[in-house]
C-alpha cells in the first residue's frame, strides 16, 4: 500500500513537470510572477497558495532585487546567503526569454513585521542557535532599540531598485486592502497583510484573472516552538507615545494606512 501511494505521489509530480514545460518552455504560457516583499509580511501564504493553484506556472518568491542589499549581504551573515541565492536564480531566469512579468508586494504594521523579523533571523541578532534560548527581556531590550524604519528602507532601497517605481509617492486605497500599479508595463499588486484574508480572491481575480483562489496560511510564527515566546515579546512591548508619533507619521504608513488603521497600530503598541 505504501508502495502504490509513493509511485501515485511520483507520478503526479512528473506529471505536474511536464505540465509546466509545456506551459512555460513552448511559449504558451509566458507569465512570470514575482511575490516579491518585505519578509514576515504573509508572502509565503501568498506564494503557497498560488503554487497550490498553478503548479505549472513560474511562480516565485523573493525578497531582494536590488543592489543596496544584495550588495550589504555579500559580506554580511551566512544566514543571509539564502536571498543572494534566490536573486541569482531570478535573475537568470528572467534572461531566459520574454516574460510577461507580474509583481505581488506586501505590506504590514512596521513594529508587528519587526517583531516577526526577530523570530526569522535570531541567529543574526542574538548569536544562538534556539531561538527559545533567548529570553523576552532580551528581545525587548533589542527591540527598544529599533527604530523600526526597515519597511520604509526597503520600499525607498530595493523596490524602487528592482522595479523603477518610487511606490511611497503613489496614490493607495487603504479601505480597499490592496491597489495595482503599472511599472514601465510590469503589473504591481499591492496588499496590506492585514486585510489578506479578506481581499485575496478579490486582488487576484483583479490581477491573475477570473477564478477562485484560496489563501492557505504558511510560515506562522505564532504556531511554530518559540510562538509562546512571541506572545509574551507583543504582550509586553511599551512604546513610548513619542515613539510611536515618529513610526506611524512616516511616509510608509501615511501611504498605506488611513487614519482608523494607524490609531490601532499604535493603540496596540502602548500600555495606558
């Protein structure tokens, strides 16, 4: 019985390769799409779910494009050797011919999406190999110092890099949860996180094209070991009201934010 179910597994993956070469290497199908974010934004639930609905396409995920960082990360951390990987196979791939290349960006609350940065790349920060080794009080105390600025940098770095669209000074609809931009004839999907659940079938039938598509949840934080960990870190984060007057006036919120959203930001962030 195992037999039989790993061959019917084998089978359907070699199905699905061959599927995808007819598709994508003999021209008829000549999309090409990016979900290329900030990391800890719901970029994995984005990729998953649209690889779970065309696993023929070329679909793929990344998080680095331009030089500003791909550059930092040449003699940055090992850990980081991961995005320097994954450009070098984008950047190839788009040589191969003439793709239709479509974006998908995400957004989310800075302190939330820095938080969750810290539960991805603890080993930078903290020099461990667990992240459950290191206590609440030390992520506080590294959180303290952030200044939180990392989602703006890299929308004003690495995405005007890649895509030649300066996103900040656009126009976004944050009642709607999500906004389509043209860059030099490259479609741009934007999404706040926040309102993901709710608008995803709605951005990629606008996007994509007519159908249904359901949002599959990756790469929770939350749910993984060290999730107990990352409640207590929101739970007891207090940041000074003055603080929070710097984050949430900046140029990234006040684009991709109203008024009602920041307010809830920031409500969530202090202790009264």
């Amino acid at each position: 019985m195992q037999g039989k179910k790993l061959f019917l597994t084998r089978l359907k993956h070699l199905y699905r390769f061959f599927l995808k070469q007819y598709y994508t290497r003999f021209g008829t199908d000549k999309d090409l799409i990016l979900v290329y974010t900030l990391s800890k934004v719901g970029s994995s639930s984005v990729y998953n779910s649209l690889k779970k609905k065309f696993p023929y396409k070329e679909i793929h995920h990344v998080h680095f494009l331009g030089d500003t960082w791909l550059n930092k990360f040449k003699n940055d951390h090992k850990i980081f050797q991961n995005n320097l990987n994954n450009a070098d196979r984008i950047f190839k791939l788009l040589k191969k011919k003439q793709w239709n290349v479509k974006i998908i960006t995400l957004t989310r609350d800075p302190i939330a999406r820095d938080i969750s940065g810290v539960f991805q790349t603890w080993q930078h920060i903290f020099e461990v190999d667990d992240i459950t080794k290191v206590t609440a009080n030390s992520i506080l105390d590294y959180l303290n110092t952030n200044d939180f600025t990392y989602s703006q940098n890299w929308f004003e770095t690495d995405f005007v890099e890649f895509t030649g669209l300066d996103i900040l000074n656009e126009n976004f609809d944050a009642n709607k949860g999500y906004q389509i931009y043209d860059a030099k004839n490259t479609p741009i999907l934007l999404i706040q996180l926040e309102q993901l659940n709710t608008v995803f079938n709605d951005a990629m039938n606008a996007f994509i094209g007519p159908g249904e598509y359901a949002l599959h949840q990756e790469n929770v934080t939350s749910s993984r070991a060290s999730g107990a960990l990352n409640k207590k870190v929101k739970k007891l984060l207090d940041v000074p009201v003055a603080k929070l007057d710097t984050i949430y006036n900046s140029k990234y919120l006040t684009t991709f934010y109203n008024a009602s959203q920041i307010k809830s930001f920031k409500d969530r962030w202090t202790k009264k």
